[in-house]
C-alpha cells in the first residue's frame, strides 16, 4: 500500500449529464450545501453566468476573468473527497462537453420527470455508454407534476438501452407528491418542503409494515396506488446488481426534488456507497491502476486567453494514478521534455486555488506555455508511457471559411491551426482542396463566434462564415477498403477531408446516413474519429 492509497480510495469524481433547465445547477448546489462546502445554495454560480445570452459570452469572459465553462467543484463528505465535473450546458455546449466526460469516472444522469429523455442527455449519455462508466440516475422536479414512473423507466430503457433499477419510488408528484419509497430499507421517507437554501428536513420515516401510521400520514389513496406500483414493481423491475452498475449495464434511479432539496442526501449516500474509486486507465504499457501507480495524468481540455492581458492558455488534466507533487518535475511525454508544472491550480466555480499536491481522480489545471495538446499524457520522468488518446467528436455545424484580405494568409492558417490545436474547432477541407478556403466543424454554434472573434481580436484576420447544411459527419473505419471516389452517396452528401488526409462524409440527415450505408455494403462508417 502507497502512502497515497488512502487519498485515492476516498476520492469520487464524477460529471452531471443534462438536458438544459433539467436542474443540474440546482442539485450541484444542493450537494455543495451537504458538503458544507458554501452556507447557503445559490451562491455556486450565478444563475446570469449559468444561462447567459449568446451576446455577452465575451462580456462575461472578460469581466471573470476565466470562462464560465471551465469549473471543478471539489466538496467533502462523510470522509469522501467529491470532485464534481461541470459540463457546459446551454449555449455554451461544446466539444469540451464531452471531453470532461473523458476526466469523470462516473455520471449523474438528471432527468426532469415531466420532459423524460431529451436531445443533450442523449448525447452526453452515448459518450459515457462508450465508456461503460456507472450512470446515476436523479428524476428531478417530482414537486411538479411528473409522467407515469413506469413510463419513465421506460423511456430511459428504450432511448438508452441501459436498464434500470429504481434505488427509490416517488409516490405522487406536483401537489400529491407525498415523498419516497426506499425499497432497500422498505420505509417510506415523507416529503418535506424543506426552506430553498436549508438541510434540516422534516421528514418522516415510516416503516413500510406500519400502514396505519402510513395511511395516516400519505393518505389512503396514495397508500393504495403505493401498494399496487410496488406489485408490479416486484415483477418487472431488473434485480439490482452492483457489477452492473459498475460496468455502466444498470442505471439505479432515484426520485427527488432538488429545488425543495428533497431526495438529494439519499441520493448522495446511496452514490457514494455504489460509485467506483478512480478508474484504471487504459495506455500503451497496459491498464494502470491509481492507487498503484505513481503520478500520471492526461491532459482533456485547453482553455484559451483565459486572461486576454497574458494571452494564457490554461491546460486542465486528470490526473491518473499516484500523487501530484508541484515540487517535483514530471514528463511530457509527447514533447519529450521534462519540467516544474506551472501554477498548478484546481479552477472553482470563481477563484483559482494554487495547489501543492493533489491526487489520482483530482483534476488540476496549469498555465500552459504551447505545448500541451488535448489527450496528452505526462507522467513521472523516469517513464514515458501514452494514455490512449481522446477521441475527436462529431461536429454538428459547419461552415465555409474563408479570409477576407487573401495578404493575411499566414495569420489566418496560424490563427485556425492554434485554435483548432486547442480542440475549440475541427478543420476540414474539401478533397482535393488547400487551405484558401476550408470548412470548419463545430459541436456549438457559439463557437463559431467564438472563431470570428478570436481571429479578429487575436490575428486581425478578418473572415467570411458561410454555414452549411450538414448535421452529420461520420468517419470511415474502414478507410483502407473504400475507394472514396467511387463511393455512391446521396445527392446531398459531401465528401471531404481532414488535415491529415482522412476521408469524411458529410450528412444533412441521418436518412442519408442509411441510404449511403445501404449503396456501399462494406462501408464502416463511424460517429467518434480516432486519434
Ligand atoms: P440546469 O442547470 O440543468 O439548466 O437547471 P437549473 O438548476 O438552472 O434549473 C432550471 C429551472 O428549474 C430553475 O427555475 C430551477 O429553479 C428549476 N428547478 C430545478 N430543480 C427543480 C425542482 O426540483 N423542482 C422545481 N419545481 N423546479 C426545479 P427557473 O425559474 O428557470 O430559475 P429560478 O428563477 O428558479 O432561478
């Protein structure tokens, strides 16, 4: 056992997955208030930052300082050291969305229980699926009036193709909703409206077996409808099984309401209890084990000109195995060189912490002189191992760029290179096409402004945006068996390429995406592009 084991073993770091409005923010709040971490909720981010207008996303960036997508919640509880994710969410939805995901090793699902599964959701979901990461499920909002349970369920089976476990049962929802049913305990937890901002619940505790006292408490009705769902329940639900949850095959759910702060500390315990340490990590010398190893960390995301003064690039990474010392040198590996990590520092919601150790599941960010690419590994100097690499991720939006003033040819293609060397865009061209004119894919559409401005502010590039119709692009697994002149798309598919050589399809719809997989039997196309 490393003197470091036991720092691991407590640590648990995950990432919240959502659909906007789903009340992710409020249940990151009310988690931080059971760590004692802030006195009062509401306080974590400012609900203006959390759902700003497309507008000001500059005005905010300048005015903080550091960008309100870039946040690491860590909080105590109960002797565990919680990391908390932030996942950009609204406008603001990006790649980096699903590069966190890369740094989490488990997911809270947060589903609003009157809209069911919706579009982001999915999409965070699939990345996590490919991952095979234990998923959390919270059904939010059960003080509002809720769908049927069954058909939540349901519905989270069918779109996700994960199976559910029900940990608790609502019974009720909106103004009948009278609390939970815990099926391990086999109690009834009564719903209690506790004050926004305050833990001390009110809740009462009712041995399932005690019917009067039940009854007495939810109703008759209530009572009735309860004793009949947990009939079903018995027949249908999957067992609980906790290596299927580890292996991200069963999701447990749970039933709350994080506005009224009911069901979040059950759901946090229960959590903590099933949820993995730090995961192994899979590189080209095998799969390490945290506790096992000594230091090492991959690099998931690069936040550019955090302050425009400095023109700093922040570097944020996970770290892997063993135990961050600032006073010890460490390896990059891709660049061969040896070095002090600079201001490592753990980003809060609003203020940057310097740090002088941290360990395996933490994530740390330092200042990054330009030479830190996304999936880099860095590791003690004595070894020179590679994680494997992020996969890049489907873009959904794409443009046509073009420079305006065709004398600023070498700032524009430096401007595009570093942007997209930061993972903010991916850059494309046509297939037989130079860098004159070139197609850019985004995951969000802010960041299309985001490489308008930064050219313009940066490289005094001016530029043309055309969008296009693409929603879709697919790579080719099997690029060396498909001759991609000859291959036989639909009349609005376009063929391009990436910078280094690789074919791409481009759809405008997933209807397409059939039809060229049916015209081309062989044809292994593929949502996520290898490194
Ligand atoms: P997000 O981060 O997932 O986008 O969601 P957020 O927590 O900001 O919540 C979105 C809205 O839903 C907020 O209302 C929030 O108060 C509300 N909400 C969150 N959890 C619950 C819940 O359990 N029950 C009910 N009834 N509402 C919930 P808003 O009106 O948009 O904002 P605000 O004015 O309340 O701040």
């Amino acid at each position: 056992m490393t003197d470091y084991t036991k720092e691991i073993n407590r640590r648990r770091t995950f990432a919240i997955i959502s659909h906007p409005d789903a009340g992710k923010t409020t249940l990151t709040e009310k988690f931080l208030l059971y760590g004692g971490a802030i006195n009062l909720a509401g306080s974590v981010k400012g609900k203006a930052t959390a759902r700003h207008a497309v507008s000001d996303w500059m005005e905010i960036e300048k005015e903080r300082g550091i960008s309100v997508t870039s946040s690491v919640l860590q909080f105590e509880y109960d002797g565990f050291c919680i990391n908390i994710l932030d996942t950009p969410g609204h406008q603001d939805f990006s790649e980096d969305t699903y590069r966190t995901l890369m740094a989490a090793d488990s997911a809270v699902m947060v589903i609003d229980a009157s809209k069911g599964v919706e579009a982001q959701t999915r999409k965070l979901f699939k990345v996590c699926a490919m991952r095979h990461i234990p998923i959390f499920t919270f059904i939010n909002k059960m003080d509002r009036d809720a769908n049927d349970t069954f058909d939540l369920l349901d519905e989270v089976e069918k779109e996700l193709g994960i199976a559910t476990c029900p940990v608790n049962w609502p019974i009720g929802s909106g103004k009948g909703f009278k609390g939970v049913f815990d099926r391990e305990g086999a109690k009834v937890i009564t719903y209690s409206d506790t004050e926004k901002g305050t833990k001390e619940g009110i809740s009462k505790e009712i041995p399932l077996e005690n019917r009067e006292e039940l009854i007495e408490n939810i109703g008759q009705e209530a009572a009735d409808k309860l004793f009949d769902e947990l009939e079903l329940l018995d027949g249908a639900g999957a067992e609980f099984d906790l290596a299927d949850v580890r292996s991200g095959d069963l999701t447990p759910v749970f039933f709350g309401s994080a506005l009224t702060n009911f069901g979040v500390e059950i759901f946090l315990q229960h959590f903590l209890e099933m949820a993995t340490t730090p995961l192994p990590r899979k590189a080209d010398i095998g799969l390490l084990e945290p506790a096992e190893h000594e230091f090492s960390a991959f690099v998931f995301k690069i936040q550019a000109n955090m302050n425009k003064a400095h023109r700093d690039r922040i570097a944020f990474m996970r770290i892997c195995s063993g135990k961050y010392d600032a006073a010890k040198e460490v390896r990059h590996v891709q660049s061969g060189r040896v070095m002090r990590l600079s201001q490592p520092q753990q980003i809060m919601a609003d203020e940057r912490k310097i740090l002088s150790e941290a360990y395996a599941g933490d994530i740390i960010g330092v200042f990054d002189p330009g030479i830190f690419s996304i999936g880099d590994t860095l590791c003690m100097p004595k070894e020179s191992f590679r994680y494997e690499g992020i996969p890049t991720f489907a873009p959904e939006h794409f443009a046509r760029v073009r420079q305006i003033d065709t004398m600023k040819r070498k700032q524009f293609i430096k401007g595009i290179s570093q942007i997209a060397q930061e993972g903010a865009i991916q850059v494309f061209q046509e297939l037989a096409g130079g860098m004159e004119e070139i197609i850019v894919g985004v995951v969000g559409v802010l960041q299309f402004e985001v490489l308008k401005y930064r050219l313009e502010n940066e490289y005094r590039v001016d530029i043309g945006l055309e969008q296009l119709p693409y929603e879709y692009i697919r790579w080719i697994e099997n690029k060396e068996e498909i001759d991609i002149q000859r291959l036989q798309g639909t009349s609005d598919m376009k063929k391009i390429q990436d910078l280094k050589g690789n074919p791409l399809l481009l759809f405008v719809n997933e209807w397409s995406i059939r039809m060229t997989c049916e015209r081309n039997k062989g044809l292994q196309l593929s949502e996520f592009g290898r490194n």
